[in-house]
C-alpha cells in the first residue's frame, strides 16, 4: 500500500491530500530515511511522523485497504513520541 493511503486508512491523517502534502514537505520517514508519498509501507516498518511540535513514531503491524475506526488503530502501535 502507498504511505499516503496507509497514513489516510489508519487515520492518522485525515485525507489522502494532506498526507501526500506532510510527506512532500519532508514531515514523514519511512524506516529513517525520507519517504515518498509513492513509497510502499509494509507490516513491521516504522514511519515517522512530525506535526507542529510533536513527533511521534509507529510501527506498521496491520494493512487494511479500508478500515473502520476500530480496525484503523489495529494497524500501527506508536512506539514514541516526543515534544520538540
């Protein structure tokens, strides 16, 4: 699944657009390196995500190509986050 969809699917982001947007401006990492909106994720990788003063990283444990809201928190476990 692309990282744009998955961050829009889990919801931990709440359109599709948006994502692509954090992504293209370099607030998202896909296994420490700088994503792609394109980029494919996979079960077991860890995203970064950083939004205004807070970084949070997730580990990908579930890919749902739909997902309700209680399926949606299935599919990551935040491993960190931190206050800049």
């Amino acid at each position: 699944m692309r990282l744009d969809k998955f961050l829009k699917v889990s919801r931990l982001i709440k359109r599709r657009t948006i994502a692509k947007e954090r992504v293209d401006k370099g607030n998202v990492t896909l296994n420490g390196k700088p994503a792609k909106a394109s980029s494919n994720v996979n079960i077991g990788d860890v995203l970064t995500v950083h939004l205004k003063s807070i970084n949070s990283t997730y580990r990908i444990d579930n890919i749902f190509e739909f997902a309700t809201e209680e399926k949606a928190k299935s599919m990551y476990m935040e491993i960190e986050s931190k206050n800049d």
